[in-house]
C-alpha cells in the first residue's frame, strides 16, 4: 500500500509476542518496512528475542516500550492471557490463527475488546493474497456460472524437529488446527457460511495422540459442496504454501491444489486457469489463464493492520469472523478423530 499525494505517512510502533515460525517472520517484515517500526520483541526465550535489532521483554507485564498494537504469535493457548493484557494496555491486536483453543476464551477476548475499545485482526493471512482476491474476482464474474463443488489438498510432510516441540506432539498440534484453519477460512472467504461437516481422520505413521491425516466434507449455504484432503505425513507438490510460494520455510512447486467447479467452467488455484466454453460434457472446455498478481500476503496484512491501529479502517478479518472459523474448525476437528462414528 503506497501513500501517493498525502505526505509522510505516521510510523506505525507494533509489538511482537512470541518468537518462534510465524512471529519470527513477522518481526523481520515489520522491521524492514518503512512505515512501520518494531517496537519490542516478546518472547521468552533470550536467545529468540535477541535475534532482532529491537527491546526485548520476556513477558508482555516487562515491556515499557510504547506501541500502537501487538502482534500474539505465542502458543494458542497463550493467545488469551496476552491479549487480554494487551487489550488493558489500549493495544490494538493482529492475533495469529486460531484465536483461542475454544470459543468460551474467543468470547472473553471478544468482551474485553470491547470494553477496552480496541479491534482485533484475525490472523488469518491467506485473505490478502493477490491472488486470492483474483480468485474472488473470477468468482464473482460469473465465468465459471454458480459455484457448485471445490475440492482442496493439504499434504505436506514436517520435518522430524519440528516435533521437538512436545505439544505439537499432542492433540493440540494436529494439523487440522494449526494448518487446515487456514483452508478452512479460505473457503469461508470464499464462498460464505457452512450448514454441515463430515470427516474421517486417522494416524498411522507418528501414531501420537493427534489426527495427522484426513478428510472433510463441507456443505455451504449456498449449496455448494467442498471437500478437503490433508495430511501432515506426505511429501507431495499440493498445498497452498507449495503452489503460492508464500512461506519460506515451505518450498515452491506452483502446483495446483484448489479446483471449483461450476455451472458454466471451472478455475484452479493458484495458477488461475479458467476452464469454459463447454455446454456438457460432449465438449471439450477450453483453458485460459486469468491474471495472477503476487505479492506476500504477511506484508500486505501487517499494513492492513496498521491502518487499523491508525483508525483509518475497520478489520477485514475481526473477531466474530475469526470466531466462526475456529468453530468450523473445531467441528472439523471432531469429525476426524479416529473415534468419531
């Protein structure tokens, strides 16, 4: 987002609690960009919090430095606590995905956003891909007619440290959780609320106590079906990180891994091939490429998310909207528990 014609634009101060995958890579996109400043790191772990060029704290009641919001991208079960620290501190919050383990704690959060007057961004990301948004684009359209079924794969394969880390071991790291949220509020942003969930789930190559493989069946109010595949265990091309090249830690194949299908074509994602031009299937549609935008989605939300703190828009992704998602995910989350009828 440039600022053209309106002279300097006022630096940004944000926070970051939690220094680990996702907060890391906050803290560096905040510190090179010109129109925001890292005020503080927080984060428990000394040798973590010195890795930037910025205070750092070893707990949020440490931090003397002053911001205009935080970033919580500490351990979800950490999520509350923090926030509700922050919110009494008048901080405005990005809180990563999912907000809470459950939403008695979302609703805490929700309340004390209130009273303080603060907003909360959900830290949902994918929504401000470029082309995600060519996404909605083509879908809004009309090329592909009514959206009638999707079908999205997740299979990825974590390496053996990050394990290491004993709760990913637990329910608490089962993908669907910590990764398919992210599927799960693409599709939401994509074609609106869920009437209905099904799923298997299983875990036969780490056999912890958490689901690392799986399927789920998703029903929409508008009548569209979507099925998702996911597994954590399985080295493959086919994954929204995979096919985007968003995330660094995760390498680029620019495979497909979302096909629509419609009443007059269909599109896959993320290339943004558009099939059309067939009436049934005695004829063959014909592919052609819409335009496929790039850019880094963290980047784009950070600037979404000073622009909250400066006032000058409300959240694309606020609360209520992180809370529907968390309640999908978490339906999706017992439907494939291996004890699930």
């Amino acid at each position: 987002m440039r600022n053209l014609g309106r002279g300097p634009r006022p630096v940004t101060r944000l926070l970051v609690a939690g220094a680990g995958l996702i907060g890391s890579r906050h803290a560096a996109h905040i510190a090179e960009h010109p129109d925001l400043t890292l005020a503080g790191v927080i984060e428990p772990d000394p040798a973590l919090r010195a890795a930037f060029d910025a205070p750092g704290f070893a707990s949020l009641a440490d931090c003397d430095a002053e911001a205009d919001g935080i970033v919580i991208a500490t351990p979800t079960q950490f999520h509350e606590p923090v926030f509700l620290e922050a919110a009494a501190r008048g901080l405005h919050a990005l809180v990563e995905k999912p907000l809470a383990p459950d939403l008695a704690a979302v609703d805490r959060m929700i309340e004390a956003a209130r009273k303080a007057g603060v907003h909360i961004l959900t830290g949902h990301h994918r929504r401000f891909h470029p082309r995600v948004a060519a996404l909605k684009d083509v879908i809004a359209s009309g090329a592909i007619g009514q959206p009638i079924l999707a079908s999205l794969i997740w299979a990825v394969r974590k390496p053996d440290p990050y394990f290491e880390v004993t709760w990913r071991q637990s329910a608490d790291g089962a993908p669907v959780r910590l990764n398919l949220c992210h599927e799960i509020d693409l599709l939401r942003h994509l074609f609106g609320e869920v009437t209905g969930v099904a799923g298997l789930g299983a875990n036969p190559v780490r056999q912890t106590a958490r689901v690392e493989s799986g399927g789920a069946v998703l029903a929409f109010a508008s009548g569209l079906t979507a099925t998702i595949a996911f597994a954590d265990t399985t080295p493959s091309p086919w994954g929204f990180e995979h096919g985007t090249g968003e995330n660094p830690n995760i390498a680029t194949t620019g495979q497909d891994s979302l096909r629509i299908t419609g009443t007059e074509g269909a599109v896959e994602f993320p290339s943004l091939r558009v099939w059309t031009g067939a009436e049934d299937w005695s004829q063959a549609p014909a592919p052609h490429y819409a335009p496929a935008p790039d850019g880094v989605p963290l980047i784009r939300q950070l600037e979404h998310f000073a622009a909250v703190c400066r006032g000058e828009t409300q959240p694309l992704n606020d609360a209520a909207s992180g809370r529907r998602t968390l309640k999908l995910t978490l339906a999706v989350e017992a439907a494939t528990l291996p004890s699930a009828p």
